[in-house]
C-alpha cells in the first residue's frame, strides 16, 4: 500500500452511514472508505431490531415526530427531527433499490412496533436487519468503480491547516495506521468525513463491537470541533449475561413482540415503573432492571417470550434463538439471562442539517455526530435512521460544494516515527483500558452521584497522564490509539455530566433527581476552537 493517498473524499468509518454516503456522492468523485478492522466489524452490523420509518397508512410523520421528541425529554431539536422523520420513506426507498431483503408478510412489507413507539414502523429483515443492509451496502460499494475500501486502517489524527501553521482553518486530511503493517500513511482529500460510529467500550458492559471507541470524537475534538450532550449514554436493557456470550444483544423487538422481564423468581415488575411495562423507553427499563439487580443483589434478570408459539419465535428471531441455543437456552421454552448493557452515545460532535461540523472540510455523520435528533434519549430504531438521511445530506452538501479537489499545493510531513521505540510493556495498555472501563461503569453508569462522578474525573486525569506519556515515547498500535481516545471521550462524558444538575433522560443523578426549569444542551468547548464565520 502506498504511503500517500489521494482522494476527493475521505470517509472514516464503514458502517451504514459511511457507506451510505459513498454510494450517494457523484460518481466522478474519487472516494476511500476506511474500516478499522474488517468491513463487517462493526456496530451496524449487530445492529438487530430495524429502521423506524413511516411506512404504514396508519402511520404520519407527525406522530413520529412526537414519539421521538418525547423520548428525547423535551431535548430534542425540532428541525433535526423534522428533518428526520420526513426523509425516512425516501431513504428505505433507496435501501429497497439497492436489493435489502427486507422481511415480508403476503408480498407487504412486515412492520414491528418497539419501546417508546405509538405504531408498528419498524422496517426489518427478520432480526438481522444491521447486518442485511451491510451486506448489501459493501456488494455495492465493491462493485463501484469510483470507492475504494481500505480494511484494518485505523485513523490517527486529523490533519488541519492551522496545525500545518497556514490560515484559514480546514480538514485537509488524516494520518492513519495500517494496523497489519504498522506504516502510518497519509491520506489527502478535498472533504473528510467521520463515521466512527459511538463511544460505548468506554463501559465494561456493552451490546457494541470492539471498535466502538469514540474516535471520531476524540480526533474531532482534538482539531477544534465542539461536542454536545456526551453525559447521555443509552443504555440498552437486555445484553444476553452469559460467560461464553461477548456483547450479544437481545432486541428490543422481542419486548415490543410481547415479551415479559421477570425477577428471578418469576415476578414481573416493570408495571410498578411505569404503565406501558416492557414497551417503555429504554432509559426507564435500564434503570429499573439496575435498581431490581441492586435490590436485590443479583448477577442478572430475565426476559421471557416463552409464552409465544415456538415456529412464532423461531420465524420472527431466528439470530436470537440460535445464538442461546449455542449456549444451552431454548428460548421457546425458558427465559433469557439479560443484563443491561453500554449501548448507544446520543451526544457526539455538534453538525447542522447537512452535517457540517465546526472545522470547514470535516463533516461527521450517524453516532459520532450530534445532530439533534435523539435529546436526552433515542428512541428505539431511529438510529440506522438517522445514518441513512444525514448520509443524503452530506453527499448532497458535497456535490454542490466547489472545494472538493484536495489542495496539492500544501506541503503535510509525512509521519514521524523516528523518535520512538517498540515497548515491551503491552500490560500497561490492557492494564489501563480494564481500568477506565471498570470504573465508568461503576461511577458514570446508569445511576450517578456527584461523588462517583468526583472519582471518576480524578481518575480518568491521572489515566490520561500515563496515556500521553506513553503515546509519546512508543509506537503506535491499534490498541493504543483506540485507549487514547476512550479515556479523552471517558473525559468528555463525565464533564458533561458534572455540568447537569437535573435528571434527564439518560442521565439519571440521585444528587438532582428532578428536571430543570429549561432544557438545555451541554456544550463542551476546546481550547483551540475557532469562533469563526461559518458556525452552523
């Protein structure tokens, strides 16, 4: 592989989000796709319930609209909702063109209903549908002429004008890691995109891939760009707590399909935390599920849906079933182990409508970006949602930009990697990522105080200090890059939550266990923004 690549336009991240935007950009563009590992390694692929869309007659984007600003807890921003809700039609349009199998009843396109939904929209192919998309998504993206796709390339940093000391700030680029070969190369482009997705292996649980490791975030923050609302971490209830089960999520469709979550001794309880039971928001049946374990000092609960047909089961989740079959559960007969687990980051780096972040040339799209839409809490399946029409808008946004050719002109150094050595102490990696996860599970999980949040931030200072240290004097690898950004993010997250002193939402503080007057976003500012012209 060259050490110098040229493209039109950089996309960092190979889930439905980035791959959606390379499929829609004009084809003479010369476009690179990078994945951190292989193409299907990542979080669309596991992504399992569906697409929320307005698809049924019944149905408006009226009360879509209203569904997810009410999950949100009044933090929504109307226009990234609007936006939203009205192009989802037109982008399952799309994905039906491109040959996603989705599930079917008598020739009708099968809709299920999830939490915090007030009809069946939820687009599917059986309960598979993150990795039916991507795999079509990567069929097209091979077949055309103008993408190419870089696998196991990990971004390092971005590189900007202002830190090649030029005027006029602006992405120009990225230096990444190929982690098979150890060489970082250069890679130039006209726009760079982050599509990294989220930040949820910050937390010792989670439902998320090995990759999902904030970097977008980091690396945008470390340019210049803004976050927001990082203190809202979704929490996903029903993770399958298995030894032997890494990271496997049960649905949320199998509640939305009439499953019931039971105590250890069989008792139902989500009625006594609110009256929609098991079919209300995330963020309230995480923290019951957490406040029943805590009560009663269990390693896990249950869920059952063993009451339905087993051919019903079998048909509507057979990725599920097959998986706790593999373990020794049949979930036609007995209820499932679940814990809840680090599933979805609702903040990430503030865009507009056409996702655009603070440094010209740099746009972030899906998880990595705040656009608004989620609030203080997503609403189930409006996710891959959110990936596929903000994906439209930034290919739109590039074909009518007339910056698109990268700058030749500039001269970027190539990577310097003469000052540092091999290290011999890998431990202090694994050591440190052990530790960072463990004690944000801990102090900034599901329920927090401002005294675990006190702790946190005193440790995740001190974590940072070894980490920049060590990154200054060792080569880099995947691994290290991957915990230098988790505890920057891990920073970031808990800042964000110290400045809300309410609950809201996904944040949920017994220190403030009320909401506040007004809602407001939790901006975080670095030190090297610019105040400039352009701020959407």
């Amino acid at each position: 592989m060259a050490s110098e690549h040229i493209h039109d336009v950089l996309i960092i991240g190979s889930g439905a989000a980035g791959l959606t935007l390379a499929l829609q950009l004009p084809a003479e563009l010369r476009v690179a796709v990078l994945s951190k590992g292989q193409l299907t390694s990542g979080s669309t692929w596991l992504a399992q319930g569906g697409i929320a869309a307005v698809l049924d007659e019944g149905d408006t984007p009226e009360a879509h609209y209203i569904d997810t600003m009410t999950a949100g807890a009044d933090l929504s921003r109307p226009q990234a909702v609007e936006y939203t809700v009205t192009q989802g039609n037109r982008s399952i349009q799309w994905l039906i063109e491109q040959g996603v199998p989705f599930t079917r009843e008598n020739s009708h396109l099968h809709l299920t209903q999830e939490g915090g939904h007030s009809h069946r929209r939820i687009i599917h192919a059986a309960d598979a549908t993150g990795k039916a998309v991507q795999e079509t998504l990567i069929q097209q993206a091979q077949s055309a002429s103008n993408i190419t796709l870089f696998e196991n390339c990990i971004a390092v940093d971005l590189i900007t004008r202002d830190k090649l000391r030029l005027p006029n700030k602006r992405c120009v680029g990225a230096y990444v890691l190929d982690s098979k070969s150890g060489e970082v190369q250069l890679f130039r482009a006209g726009q760079v995109v982050l599509a990294t997705g989220g930040a949820s292996k910050a937390y010792l649980y989670t439902s998320n891939s090995d990759g999902a490791s904030g970097d977008g975030i980091a690396m945008a923050w470390r340019s210049g760009a803004r976050v927001a609302n990082m203190e809202f971490n979704q929490f996903h209830p029903t993770c399958l707590y298995h030894p032997q089960a890494k990271s496997f999520l049960v649905s949320e469709a199998v509640r939305g399909e009439g499953g019931h979550l039971l105590l250890p001794d069989g008792e139902r309880f989500m009625l006594r935390f609110d009256e929609r039971g098991e079919l209300a928001p995330r963020d309230i049946v995480a923290r019951a599920i957490d406040h029943e374990m805590k009560r009663l000092g269990c390693d896990c609960l249950y869920l059952d849906i063993s009451h339905k047909p087993a051919d019903f089961i079998k048909s509507h989740f057979p990725t599920i079933y097959k998986k706790c079959l593999e373990l020794g559960i049949d979930i036609t007969r007995h209820p499932i182990p679940i814990v809840p687990a680090a599933h979805y980051t609702c903040g990430g780096i503030i865009t507009d409508i056409h996702g655009r972040t603070d440094i010209p040339g740099l746009y972030a799209i899906g998880e990595t970006a705040f656009t608004g839409l989620h609030g203080a809490n997503r609403l189930a399946s409006n996710s891959l949602l959110e990936c596929l029409v903000f994906a439209n808008a930034v290919a739109t946004d590039i074909a009518a930009n007339q910056t698109v050719s990268p700058d030749s002109s500039i001269s970027i150094p190539a990577w310097d990697s003469s000052q540092v050595t091999d290290s011999d102490e890998d431990v202090i990696i694994s050591h440190n990522w052990e530790e960072l996860r463990r004690f944000m599970w801990d102090y900034v999980g599901i329920v927090r105080t401002n005294k675990r949040l006190q702790r946190a931030k005193h440790r995740v200072d001190l974590l940072q200090q070894e980490i920049t240290e060590y990154y200054s004097n060792y080569r880099i690898t995947r691994d290290l890059l991957e915990l230098r950004n988790l505890a920057l993010v891990s920073d970031l997250i808990i800042r964000s939550a110290m400045q809300r002193t309410e609950s809201r939402g996904l944040h949920y503080t017994l220190d403030y266990p009320g909401l506040a007057p007004e809602a407001r976003d939790t901006i975080l500012t670095p030190i090297n923004y610019e105040w400039p012209d352009q701020v959407h």
